[in-house]
C-alpha cells in the first residue's frame, strides 16, 4: 500500500451539528481532490489549540505536534466560511498571524507555502513602490504626513488613497474634496501601517479587474469583477460582480514576467496578479502572494482540474 504523502492548511474550522468539520468553501474541492490523490490533508488554526488539527481524511480532530506538520500551505488563511456567515479577514488577525509563522518558521524539517519570506514582504503593498520602475502599476507615491494627503484631497484630480496593509478594498478611498475632519480621522486610522496615493482611474469601471491566478508561473484561474450598479470601488466586496475570465496573451505574458522577476528574491508557488486597463496593454493593480483568493467555488468541476493537478504538483515537489 503506497505511503500518504501529508499537507497542512493554516485555516479555521468548526465542528457541525452532524459533527462534520466545516470550513471555508475555498478549500473543499482542493482538499478533497488530495485526498482522493493519497494526502492526509489537516487543518490547523492558529485560534484554537495549535497542537491540535482536523484530519479531515477522517473526519476528526487529533492531537499533533507542530513539528509533525511538514508542510504548511497558508493561502486560506482568513476565508470566510459561507455556510456559518463567518465573513473572516487575515486583516483581523495580522498579529496572531505573523507570531505563529516566526514561531512555526524556526522548527526544523518544516516548510511554508508561500515561503516566510515572501508572506512578510507581500503583506504590504510596498512592494508596488519597489517594482514600479520595472512593470507597469498606477503611478504610485508613499504618504509620509497629513500635509500630503491634503494635498492629494484638494487638487482637481481625483486620487485614490489605499493602506499599505489590507484586503478586498478595506480602507481605499476616493480623494475628491472630501471632509477635512474625516480626513484627518481616516489619515490617524491608518497612517501606522502606512498609505499610498494612486490617480483614480476609471479603467476598472471600463475594463473590469481582472484576476490572473497562476501556481509555479503556470496560469490556472481567471475571473473578471465588473462594476454592477454605481459603485466609485469596483470590487466584489463593494458589490460589484464577479464573471468567468479567459486572460489574453499579453495577461499571460505579464504573468510570467512577473513570475520571473519576483522569483530572484522570493518564492511565488502561488501568486494572483489583478490587472485592468485593456487587454492589449494591461496595468498591474496588485500581485497577491500572500492568501490570494482563486474563487474556485465559481467553476464547474471540469473547469479546475487543472487546477487540481497544479496545486498537486506544487505540493509533491515539497
């Protein structure tokens, strides 16, 4: 009988009322494919007792040392949980977050997919200051005070200001005369983690955002969220919605580019790129490395098995 190879994802779960172990919806059709591929696959959750796991080949929750969790795949980390409207965020959670893996990073034998490494420095936007010279991104300059963003706030263009650290458009907004005081509330929220300044643009209500997904450089997923009422943001969160996406060669192209050039420093096994502008000379808005959401649960089951196998293979050469 061939041995189990063996994963862990860092995610939450709870135990159902049927005593079924329940956890975000993201993961299920991955989890379930490895299992059937000859992987015990665990669930570790960093708020509850870390040296406990859900085997989910079993259906059970067991005792397990930390070292025993050789691999340790971190991009579900902050699903949320559909069926229990548990709407979770790896924002709420960025210091119990960063305190595990430093910890779980020094034991021996272990490693982490993205790597420690990587998951630090994509956790800012930063990174947009850093490459901006080598791909093209909105024009992108860092907030160093009040006065700056003011100065953005009360010119005739509008801007949009985002935190260098958050998700699904948490804490962007549109720079456009707005209130000096909400201003200055807005600037004091944030201003700890840091702000960055974009020009609004309207490309992502025109072209939509699309949403590259690729493991090892090798492109498996796309989507496209388009604006579905009158909303300033176009983002899912925001209301706008979400559509089935081919990527053009020149999407691709992109990928792969960006793939090449992260991967001199930091390892991408997975990566999502989102783009907008037209699909001939697409504009980079973000290069999530850190828990990208692939939304796999929008595709027909044909649809991820490339998918699937991608994630598989990533997962074997570990």
């Amino acid at each position: 009988m061939p041995e189990f190879r063996q994963v862990t994802f860092l995610t939450a779960y709870f135990i159902g009322e049927n005593n079924e172990i329940v956890y975000c919806e993201e993961l299920e059709s991955i989890a379930n494919y490895l299992i059937k591929n000859e992987y015990n696959v665990y669930l570790l959750d960093i708020l509850r007792d870390t040296n406990k796991v859900a085997h989910l080949n079993n259906n059970n929750v067991i005792k397990r040392k930390l070292c025993d969790n050789k691999i340790l795949h971190v991009g579900f980390f902050g699903k949320p949980i559909f069926s229990k409207k548990l709407m979770l965020s790896l924002g709420d959670y960025v210091e119990e977050f960063y305190k595990f893996l430093e910890k779980f990073n020094r034991i021996d034998g272990v490693r982490i997919i993205n790597s420690y490494k990587t998951l630090k420095y994509n956790l800012s936007k930063h990174y947009i200051l850093d490459y901006q010279d080598k791909f093209k991104f909105y024009e992108t300059v860092r907030i160093n005070n009040f006065a700056d963003i003011l100065k953005y706030n009360r010119d005739k263009k509008k801007y949009l200001v985002k935190p260098l650290v958050s998700e699904r458009g948490i804490g962007s907004k549109v720079l456009d005369d707005v209130n000096e005081e909400e201003l200055k509330s807005y600037y004091n929220r944030y201003k700890l983690s840091g702000l960055i300044v974009q020009p609004y643009t309207n490309d992502f209500i025109k072209y939509g955002e699309r949403k590259i997904c690729f493991i090892n450089g090798e492109y498996v997923l796309a989507r496209k969220v388009v604006q579905k009422g009158d909303e300033e943001l176009v983002c899912y969160h925001s209301g706008s919605k979400k559509e089935l996406y081919k990527p053009s060669k020149q999407e691709l192209e992109l990928g792969k580019k960006v793939y090449e050039e992260f991967s001199k420093k930091y390892d991408l096994s997975y990566y999502r790129l989102d783009v907008t502008s037209s699909r001939r000379s697409p504009i980079i808005n973000e290069v999530e490395a850190l828990n990208p959401d692939f939304c796999s649960v929008i595709y027909k089951k044909k649809d991820l098995e490339k998918y699937h196998k991608s994630v598989k293979e990533m997962l074997d050469n570990y």
